[in-house]
C-alpha cells in the first residue's frame, strides 16, 4: 500500500521537474542575454551614433517641462538601453505595462533581462522562436493593455498610423486655411505585369536585350509596380521562419557604412523583446554579403533570380568582390607559409631580420595594393533586407546615380517617392550639405505626413518663392506611393528621394544597377560625387573600352 501511494507522487514531481526544465529552456530562448543585449547595443551605436548624445539632451531640456508633464518620461532602466532610439515616444507603454515589466517610474532600480517578459505580440507578428509550451503562456503579454480607460499618451499611436497607411491609395493630409495656394498631387505609377508586359520584349526568341528595348519606366524615369516578378523564385527560402531556420548563426549585417552585425537568432529575439517594441524605429538587416562565394548563405542564390527588365548594369563593367575576395585569401594563405619559412631561417640566422624587415614592408606595401584594388570594385549592389513592424529607412536617394528594383516575399512596405526636382526642404530630405540626422520613416509618417508638416513646410517654401518674386499660380507638391505586397516588385528611378516604411514584419530582396538613364551626364556627375576615385577611373576606362557609343559626359563629372 506505501509503495503504491508513492507512484504517483513521483511521477508528479518527475512532470513537475520536466516542465520546469521546458519553461526554462523557452526563457533562454525568448530573452536576451547579458551578451545579447551587448551585441545589439553596439549594432545600435554603429547605426546611430549621434543618439548616444540624446539622453544628457533631453534630460537636460525635459527637466523644465516636468512640473507642467501629467505622465514624466522614464527611460528603461537597462544597463545596455540607449534611450535615444525612443526620443519620439510612439510605442511608449501603458502605466499599468509598465508596472508589470518593471520599467518607468515605478521601478526605479535596475532591470535584469532574465525577469523581464517577453512582448510577444498576436498573429500580426510571425512566431519565429518555435512553440513555446504551454506552461509559459503567462509570458505572452500584449504590448497595449488596456488600463480603465486611462491611457499613456502615446498609446495606440503606432496602430492608428498603420491602419492610415494601410489605405491605398495614400490618404493624403488635411490642409489648413494657413496653408494656401499650396497642393499636393499624387502622380499614378506604371503598373504591368511581368509575364505579359516584360516577358515577351526579351524573350529569347526575339532575340532582343535591354540595349535594344530598355523597359518603358526605365525610359520614361517612372516608378513602376511589376507583378509576377515572382513565379520562378522559391520564395519559401527567404521567408522569416526559413532564413531563422538555415541560417540562425550566421551573422546579419545592418549597413554597410559599418560592419556591426548579430546572429539571426538574436536578432529573431530582439524583435520579439520589450527594447524592439518601445525603439522608434527598430533595428532592420541589410546585409549585402549573403552573394559573397565563401558566405555560408551564398545558396539563396539559387532560389531568385534577376528580373529580365533589370539585367543590363553598367557596374557589371566593373569587377565584384565575390572575383577578387577568394584570391585575397589564397594570398594570405601563401604569405603565412612564407613568414613560417621566414621564421624557421631566423632562428638559423640572426641576421636574416634585416630581410625580414623588408619582407614586411613588401608585405604591407602588398596590403595597400590590395586595399586600392578593393576599393575600385563595384559598390555593394544587392542586399536582404529583413525588418519588424514600423522599421524602414527615411528619405533618401539611392547613391551612384542608380536605379533600384525591390521585390517583397513576405510582409507590408508602404512607399512614397518624389520626383527629383521636388525641393529638398519641403519633405525633410538631408543633402550632403545638411547638418542632423535622418528622420526614421515611421517618424516622417507620423509628422511630416499624417500630422500635416510637409504641407507647412511647402507653404514655408511658398513664402520664400513670394520673397524672390518667383511665384507660380500654386506651388504643387508631386508624389507616388505604393502599399506594397508579397510577390510585388518596386522601380524606383535613378535620382528620386524616397523612403519605406514596414507596415508588417517583412523579407525583400533588393538591387541597385546603373544604366545611361535618364541621362549620362546625371549618371556621371552621380559617379563623380559618390565614388572612390578608384572606381571613377576604372568605370570610365571600362566604358570606353566595352560601351564606345555612350559618351563619358566629362562636363558632368566637374
């Protein structure tokens, strides 16, 4: 009788045991470790230096407002947290979540990663972490309780901006009487098909290149949708759930202005975790090293390939990294056998350090001409880009004077782009002159467009043409956007400022090619003002060996 009724206490405790030991291991996989959260602050600074300098600021100038404040802004307390990435506050937390995470006035000590939840949002966010078991339901926690009706003031501002952009097309802002004599007048894109529209023009039965027959939007500087990109892509490789599964150790990058990066695993975990949740604009991957012979992702080759329409590249007149980078390495390989001959001889002969010394400078004389020869290669031109929920990139224009085709596999973009000659102030575009940083494009959404800013500051520029006596009728403001799908593919011309904004997670694949639109000499004046001068002469010098009938506009260049 003893023996018997000790059965099942033991088989309790064994369950007991088993899903303790469960519920711990989905802890370490849903939070970020002390080293984690290490890496991700150092990706952070690399991307936005200037937001390290953001929070002695704003302390310093909210300081003042606090009396008059009914809700005093508390960074997280988080030993690697940069609380300049929330400077904008549009995905601050409820009072009572608060609370519950143990950040904000309410937790005046320091958090420690492994007690804090992970915000797991619904279905609107891929699960990419695998099945968390049941016992560890009580980590799930929306990110917007409800709290009796009171509310922190920035709450929901992030979900009523996405179900704005989510209507197409755009709805445009709401003009006040302060703001007359000014429009804004949305252009309609080239929509075609693939299969039917570009297909047929560089079937290989015609017998036609794109030197024969560029596509019309190219010829015309039209951004374009293109349906059916598509149909020959085994899409399911560059899915969130797929790249995590194959390729979660790898390292990601996110610019190529800085080589900071993390292990998709990581960064699967911070899009998931409280930090991605409050940043403004949460970190996203572009990485332009997936192509590269000896990366170990250089097998998503195979699942996409290069719409017809976007083959021809002027840049492919250059040679690319993944053609000199394998040699670099056998180099090396044969100069780190050469100096462990070099060091056998020294210990035979003191006096063969003289030599040594020479070998060393030869040695990095052999560096500097293989930094020179690296730095004359085509620019990074293709890129992954993977992104969560209100990530993207602010306004810019893409460098080297070239176009872009951006196809989405998975997810939400919403788009708008302007034409070239739109006046850089009135839409918050920094030029190479400008002092401050890029608005992050959920930011430009929500004030620039939702809150009416771009039609203040194009009355403002109104005003001024007034001062100049160069008045029109009506100052207008030209736009395309798009709201993008999976399966879609974007044009965007050579020289037109434009900016993306992720309405859901989502994985594109993008490239950048040059072509002799719309004209050479913006091409050449691109190339002179944005690359090495490496690049320039050997560009110039390939052109004119392999395109003599385009015409090196040398006015253009300076």
């Amino acid at each position: 009788f003893c023996w018997l009724s000790t059965l099942p206490l033991s088989t309790t405790t064994m369950a007991e045991d088993s899903r303790r030991q469960r519920r711990s291991e989905s802890v370490r996989d849903v939070v970020l470790s002390s080293e984690e959260r290490y890496t991700i602050w150092c990706v952070k600074v690399a991307e936005r230096p200037e937001l390290l300098e953001v929070y002695q600021d704003d302390a310093e100038n909210s300081r003042a407002d606090d009396d008059d404040s009914d809700h005093e802004e508390v960074p997280l307390t988080d030993g690697c947290d940069i609380r300049g990435w929330r400077r904008y506050g549009l995905m601050s937390c409820s009072q009572s979540l608060e609370a519950v995470l143990g950040v904000g006035s309410g937790c005046p000590l320091l958090r420690r990663e492994s007690q804090l939840p992970p915000v797991i949002p619904s279905a609107r966010f891929p699960t990419l972490i695998g099945t968390i078991p049941k016992e560890t339901d009580d980590l799930h926690l929306e990110p917007f309780p409800k709290s009796n009706g009171h509310h922190h003031p920035h709450e929901y501002q992030w979900h009523q901006l996405q179900a704005r952009l989510l209507i197409q097309p755009l709805v445009p802002p709401t003009q006040n009487d302060k703001e007359g004599g000014v429009a804004l007048q949305r252009l309609e894109p080239m929509v075609m098909d693939y299969a039917t529209d570009i297909q047929p023009l560089y079937h290989p039965q015609t017998g036609r290149t794109w030197q024969d027959e560029p596509p019309p939007f190219e010829q015309q500087s039209i951004p374009a949708l293109i349906h059916g990109c598509t149909t020959d892509w085994d899409t399911g490789q560059f899915t969130w759930e797929a790249l995590r599964r194959n390729f979660a150790d790898v390292e990601w990058r996110f610019s190529d202005t800085h080589a900071a990066g993390m292990t998709l695993r990581t960064y699967d975990k911070y899009c998931h975790s409280v930090e991605s949740w409050m940043d403004d604009a949460p970190l996203a991957v572009y990485d332009s090293q997936f192509h590269l012979q000896e990366d170990p992702r250089h097998s998503l080759l195979n699942h996409f390939s290069v719409p017809a329409c976007f083959t021809y590249d002027l840049f492919d007149h250059l040679p690319d990294q993944e053609d000199v980078l394998p040699h670099c390495h056998d180099d090396d390989d044969d100069k780190d056998e050469y100096d462990d001959t070099e060091q056998d001889d020294k210990k035979e002969d003191v006096s063969s350090s003289d030599d040594d010394r020479d070998n060393d400078d030869d040695n990095d004389n052999n560096d500097n001409d293989m930094d020179e020869h690296l730095a004359g290669l085509r620019p990074p031109y293709r890129w992954v880009l993977i992104g969560p929920e209100f990530s993207g990139t602010g306004v810019h224009v893409d460098p080297i004077g070239t176009h872009a085709w951006v196809t989405l596999v998975q997810g939400c973009k919403r788009w708008i782009l302007f034409p070239p000659e739109t006046p850089p102030e009135t839409i918050g575009f920094l030029t190479k002159t400008d002092t401050g940083q890029q608005l992050p494009s959920v930011v430009w959404f929500q004030q620039w467009w939702s809150q009416g800013r771009i039609l203040q500051e194009l009355a403002k520029y109104r005003r001024k043409q007034q001062e100049q006596q160069t008045l029109e009728e009506t100052t207008v403001l030209q736009y395309v956007d798009f709201l993008q799908k999976p399966g879609e593919t974007i044009y965007v011309p050579a020289g037109w400022p434009h900016l993306v904004l992720n309405l859901e997670p989502s994985v594109a694949v993008t490239q950048n090619y040059a072509t002799e639109y719309p004209t050479m000499g913006q091409f050449c004046q691109a190339v002179q003002s944005d690359s090495t001068p490496q690049q320039l002469a050997n560009l110039r010098q390939a052109l004119q060996k392999d395109r003599p009938d385009l015409v090196w506009v040398e006015s253009g260049c300076g």
